[in-house]
C-alpha cells in the first residue's frame, strides 16, 4: 500500500489523491444510480456549463495561493462584462461589426485588470488582511456597477457573439476551449515562471520571501492583476452565454471557488497547490451537479451538498495531515 501511495504521488502528485477520488465515488454512484449519467450527453453537458465557474476559480486560484482571496471576483467579471456591452452598444448594438467586439474585449479585460491591480496595491502598501480589501473592493463594484445600470441589464448584442458562446469547434464547446487555454496559462505561470515561484514564496511566508530580496508587493499587485484579468475572460464568457450583461450574474460562484480550489488541494493558508487538481475538482462538482439533475433532485440541493463536500473534504485533509505527522514522529 505504500509502496503504491509513493508510486501515486510521484507520477501524480500527493494533492491529486483526494479529487481522483472523489471522481471516481461521483461515476460509480451516479453512473449506478441516474440513467444516462455515462453519457456522451452528461459530459457535453458538463463542458458547456463548466468554463464561466471554472474561469472565476482559475481568478480565485492566485490570491488563494498567496495566502490571500479575491472576493471581488463575479463583479469585477460583471462590470468587465460591461464594459464590453458599452462598447458594442456605442459602436451599433445587434450590427455592431467585429472590430467593436475586439475592441469590447480589449475594454473588459482593461477594466478587470484595473480592479485587479486596485484591489492588489491596497493589500501590498497597507497589508490590510485580502479579506477585508477584496469585501471593500466587492462592495464598491456592485455599487458602481448597479449605480451605472440602475440595476438593470444591458442586452441586444450581434449574432456572432452568440455564436462564441453557444458554438463548437470539433464538438468542445468554444468556452470550454477557452477554458482549457487558460488552464494551460495557468499550469505553465506556476510551475515555469518566476512570479509562480515568488507568490507561493509568498504564501508559504511573505515576511521570509522579502528577505529572501524579492519583491513583495509587485509580486502581489500583479497576483491580482491577473486575477482580474481571468475574471474579464469570465464576463465575456457570461456576456456571449446569456446574451446580456447585469451586476448578478454568477453571484452564487464566489464560495463555490474556493470550495473547487480547497477540493483541488490548494492550501487554504497559501503556498501550496497546482492547477490540474483543481481542474479535477471542477469536474466532479459538475458531475454532481449533472447527477442530481437526471435524479430528479432539485437544483438547491447540489448546493447543500456542495457545502457538505467541502467540510469532509476539510475534515479529511485535516486527518491526513495529523497522520502522516504522526508516521513522522514514530519513524
């Protein structure tokens, strides 16, 4: 048994235990229980619903890592979202051409890094605790955001935009495609650049990783930078999926990202945590979800058992660790 465990976690990795685990215990419950659960219908379904949580999680993803959290995350997306439908509604609405889209892009993906890099110079040059920062930051968007629309959406945007959030391209849904290049971005950020290397440097001890000579607070002003800039990615994607844009949208993902980051092995005090897990971990939340929809269940109660998931998740973590420091200790 150990002897596998070491095999496991050379080719996999310690943290991928628990979501290949918990994968696995979704398909054989529900694939025994649900008809047509294992399905090519189940799993197209899961990747055309899966890419707006799992790109707000890849925008939690690098605060969470740091030791900090980014609870700005669904309104800095949604007032990137329009910021985008400003701009195409200026520029002629249902006919507006494709170069106002691009243009819309470039517009949301300024406004989400701006609110990115707002909210991580406050937390690097007056080390308020990120909780605190980012609740300021979440309040003052929805704030601004429903002061500029009046609470209400804004809709009526060209065909095509529609098509880059309903369309395929070899049968992935292009969200989902869009979904896996950012993971992508994300595992090579992590694993193969410096700013991967000083922000878990920062999370494992930000006072050492200062010593150490690097830059603290760039390094934290550019964690959350990107982070608003996935959440831009994410409000086009909700932007081109509902054909509309308002201040709500996805406002019940936020505890959900960090419920798939913690599933994924991510350490909930930073310093510690890969991408591949995570994306893992999403799977199988959707799967769950998918689950207990072809049950019959209703929709509210995949959210209870979300929230129960993640405290045995917790619970589970917490045990492991007090074993293997207890192996440690007799050795």
């Amino acid at each position: 048994m150990t002897s596998f465990t070491q095999k496991f976690n050379a080719t996999f990795g310690a943290d991928m235990a628990g979501p290949l685990v918990a994968f696995v215990a979704v398909m054989v419950v529900f694939g025994t229980l649900a008809d047509n659960f294992l399905s090519a219908g189940t799993f197209g379904s899961v990747a055309f619903q899966l890419p707006e949580l799992g790109l707000l999680t890849l925008a939690m993803l690098l605060p969470l890592l740091t030791g900090g959290i980014n609870l700005s995350i669904t309104f800095a997306a949604n007032l990137s979202g329009l910021a985008a439908a400003w701009v195409l509604q200026a520029n002629g609405g249902v006919n507006a051409p494709p170069s106002a889209f691009l243009l819309a892009c470039l517009a949301a993906l300024l406004t989400g890094a701006a609110a990115g890099a707002l909210t991580g110079a406050a937390i690097a040059y007056t080390r308020a605790h990120p909780i605190l920062v980012t609740l300021s930051m979440m309040i003052f968007l929805r704030g601004l955001g429903e002061f500029l629309t009046r609470g209400g959406d804004i809709s009526g945007f060209p065909d095509y935009v529609s098509t880059i959030g309903h369309g395929s391209v070899l049968g992935l849904p292009i969200p989902f495609i869009i979904f896996i290049v950012c993971v992508g971005l994300w595992h090579v950020l992590l694993t193969r650049a410096k700013l991967g290397f000083g922000l878990l440097m920062i999370g494992s001890n930000i006072e050492s990783a200062r010593y150490s000579g690097l830059n603290t607070r760039r390094i934290l002003i550019l964690v959350y930078t990107l982070s608003g800039v996935m959440c831009a990615i994410a409000g086009l994607i909700m932007l081109a999926r509902f054909n509309s844009v308002r201040v709500g949208h996805g406002e019940s993902y936020l505890l959900i990202t960090v419920l798939a980051a913690f599933l994924g092995g991510i350490n909930p005090f930073g310093g510690f945590g890969r991408v591949l897990p995570v994306f893992v971990a999403l799977i199988v939340l959707q799967l769950l979800s998918s689950g207990l929809n072809l049950m019959g269940a209703n929709q509210h109660l995949a959210t209870a058992l979300w929230g129960v998931l993640m405290i045995v998740v917790m619970a589970a973590r917490t045990l492991a660790s007090r074993f293997a420091t207890s192996r440690r200790r007799k050795a």
